[in-house]
C-alpha cells in the first residue's frame, strides 16, 4: 500500500544534518596500495589507478576510482547502426566504431525520439536505420555498453539535452531566483513570451536544464551573467554542430569524444558540495588548470599539496576510510549497526541493535527503536552513494510500534534520498517491514572498483 505523510517532521537531529551539507574537500590522489587487487594475469594495478574523494566534517562521503591511463567513453556520441531488433527483450543492438555492439532499450525512443540519417522518424525503428546515440554506460562482464538516443551536453550551469522542448530549472532554487533566471533566458531571446524554449533547424527537439549553481548570481552581479551567457552559447554551438555535420559523417564515426577519465569523473560531484579541490599529483593539477581555462570545471579553488612527508592521504586518513567503506559492518554512534550483503542482483541492508540498549531521554523501548532507525536511515542513504550501490537494495529496519512511526521513517528516507546526486526512489515497505529502494546504476560499486567482487572483509 503507498505510504504518504502531510507533515514534515521536526526533530533535533535536523542540524547535524546541515551540518553535514556544508562544503568539503574533494582530494584526487592515489588510491591507497593496500586497497587494490591485482589484475586477473597477476599485475600489479594500483600504480595505474587514481581516486576523487569527497571529504565532509572528517567524513567520506564520496569516493570514485580512475584509471590514469584510459580514456573515459561515458558521454561519447557516436553515429550508429541498427544490427538487431529483439521484440521479446523491447530493445535493439547498435553497432559502433570497432565492430561493438550496444545495448538500446525501446523504451528510450519514447522519452528522446531518435534523429535517424536519411529518413524521418515514424515511430518505427528499423534494422540498417543510422542515428546518433549517446554512450550512457560501459560494459560490465557479459553485459554490452548501454546507449541512449536522449544525447545530453552537460556544463556547470546548463544542461542540453534531447527530448520534450521546455525550460527546467532547478528545484533546489528559491522562486526568486527562478523568476530571475526565467527573465535571463527571455532577454537572451532562448524563450518566448510564454517560456517555451526556441527550437533550430536540422536538430532534433531538446530541453534545457538550469542547474542549481547558476543561481548564485545576483541580479546586480554582471559579470555572473556574462559567465552564463558564454556557457551557454559555447553549449548552444557544440550542440548544434554536432547534429548539423554529424548528419554528413560517416557511419560508426565517434561524433564527439568524451571528457578525460578525471573528467568524467569530477562529474560524479556536484561544485557545490567542495569549497576547494586538492591534488598531490602535479600531473592532475596541470590538467584541472587546463579544465578550468576551458570553462570545463568550477572556478572553485584549486590547490596542488606539496609535502614530501606527510602524503595527502595520510593526512586525511583515507586508506582507513575507505576500509571502513568496504566492510560488511557499519556501526553507528548509537550502538547500533547495518550489514551490508551485496550480491550480483541486490544488496540487503540489515538494521541491528547491537551494542545499543536504551539511549539518554527515551522513555520506552518504542521510543529507542524510534530514534535508532532514523540513524540508521541517515546512514544508509549516506552508504548507498558511498559504495555507489545500484539497483534493488532491500533495508531491513527494526520493527516499530505504530503506522505513523513507519510513514515517519519512509518520509525521512525520501527527504535524505533527494540529496544523492544519483536517482534514489524509496517504493514503500513491504507487509514484512522491509523497505524497498532501488538507485540508478551508473558506475560499478566501491567493492568493483577496487576488485573485491565476492569477497567477504
């Protein structure tokens, strides 16, 4: 049965978590050698790899693994083929550069119609049709590459993206600066009177997103208004270009490259989460320059950490963080603690007492349990993105006495959920109490990261 609660719910613990919404420190370093598995043919790969960690009040909050050689491809717009319709999975296979074939589900015609070559769309995709597509995800063991024809061009402020023609602007923003941005865009002639969004021709329909950090400019700010605009324009034109020359290129020929590695993967951070990023590696600094010249990252501070006796992940402690990051248990302050189960298909997330007995104030057991899962809800939804777990997660919370103790919970689950930079849907829970929660897979979890697929620590 679908759970909905009218009213927020106030409690005290509401300003550690602003507390823990205040900026951190996003650290590019080496991953830590003890961490890394070696590779299937016995070598040893933790020189290769690199790691962007979000570090907030002394605790990770994020963390994503690099690799310092390869070049990233999630991004890279490619002119495909159509090799195969298969009805009963509602999907086809594209081929690409190199003879590779990728995944596209049916389902995504419907949200971006795809921009065929040569014919026009009639809502029928057919085998030897050519259209561009949009690697979303890379391979992983015997699953291909999944493509999309909804083709995004991501920048700090704006997000160009194929589908509906409208205007989105971040919800996170006040209507003040809505209606601010709103105007911006009229003036810049990007809208009509009535907001809808100006369309060209020979490119297919788009929407534009306004991303929450251009609304840190003010209305007497100018220079923060030129700095859209160029964005904007910059974005506008990679945009157009790339659907009015790639209706002319080759077929299999990679339309637009993706991002370095470290690139794609600052994209796994939003700039308003870190005051400043700091890098060891005088390599990665150059290239964070290169990418702030180029408008590709945040103006936001840039500082290269030069001490030949402390290394910076030592003095952040991160080796130890992310070991906690990769065990089974989780403690938590109250004595409680979750384990976490993943397996191939689902992670179960199981809620404990522990060493927890009755904690200062409560007055009955009920009362206890109360205050123990909205811990625990906190810390799950901080280790799903921490571990970067995808798919269906089952949490087994402790039982509670009333109905309204659950909504309560389910309510505190979706409130936290919002904050994931990834999409976090909390379903309800079920008439056994389990909670069901699925997240969108995007990269492999932390364990795959760092090669501990179906090991226990």
């Amino acid at each position: 049965m679908s759970r909905d609660i009218g009213q927020s719910v106030v409690r005290p613990d509401r300003e550690q978590q602003q507390r823990e919404r205040e900026r951190g420190r996003l650290l590019i370093t080496s991953c830590p050698p003890g961490l890394i598995r070696n590779g299937s043919d016995g070598s040893n790969r933790s020189s290769e790899h690199l790691i962007a960690a979000l570090i907030k009040q002394d605790r990770l909050v994020a963390a994503q693994t690099f690799s310092a050689r390869s070049q990233s491809r999630i991004g890279a717009v490619y002119l495909g083929k159509v090799k195969k319709i298969v009805k009963n999975l509602n999907a086809c296979f594209v081929e690409i550069s190199g003879h590779e074939q990728c995944f596209l589900h049916m389902d995504e015609l419907e949200k971006a119609p795809p921009f065929l070559i040569g014919r026009a769309y009639d809502g029928r995709l057919l085998e030897g049709d050519e259209l561009p597509i949009q690697l979303e995800k890379e391979a992983i063991k015997t699953k291909q590459a999944t493509v999309t024809t909804r083709i995004t061009l991501q920048g700090e402020y704006f997000v160009f993206t194929v589908g509906a023609a409208r205007v989105g602007i971040s919800k996170k923003l006040d209507q003040s600066r809505h209606k601010l941005l709103r105007k911006l865009l009229e003036d810049w002639q990007i809208t009509d009177e009535s907001g809808a969004l100006m369309q060209e021709e020979g490119v297919p329909p788009f929407g534009l997103v306004v991303r929450t950090q251009a609304g840190q400019f003010s209305e007497q700010e100018q220079y923060g208004e030129n700095v859209l605009r160029r964005e904007y324009e910059e974005l506008r034109r990679r945009f157009t270009t790339l659907f009015q020359q790639g209706a002319h290129r080759t077929c299999y020929s990679c339309l637009l490259e993706a991002g370095t590695a470290l690139e794609e993967t600052l994209k796994c951070f939003q700039p308003s989460e870190y005051e400043e990023i700091v890098t060891d590696l005088p390599q990665r600094y150059e290239e964070l320059l290169q990418l702030q010249q180029r408008r590709r990252l945040s103006t936001e501070g840039l500082r290269l950490y030069q001490d030949p006796d402390f290394a910076l992940d030592k003095l952040y402690g991160l080796e130890a963080k992310l070991g906690e990051a990769l065990r089974r248990t989780v403690w938590l302050k109250s004595g409680a603690n979750l384990v976490i189960e993943q397996t191939e298909s689902l992670t179960a997330i199981d809620v404990n007492t522990g060493k927890c007995i009755k904690l200062t104030g409560d007055k009955t057991p009920e009362d206890t349990m109360r205050r123990v899962n909205l811990e625990a809800a906190r810390e799950v939804v901080r280790q799903l993105r921490l571990r970067n777990l995808s798919g269906i997660i089952i949490v087994d919370f402790i039982n509670l006495s009333t109905l309204a103790q659950e909504e309560e919970l389910l309510q505190e689950l979706r409130e936290l959920a919002r904050e994931d930079p990834v999409t976090v849907q909390v379903v309800d829970m079920t008439p056994l109490g389990l909670v069901e929660i699925t997240r969108r897979k995007i990269f492999p979890s932390l364990r795959e990261q760092f090669g501990l697929t179906g090991e226990r620590i």
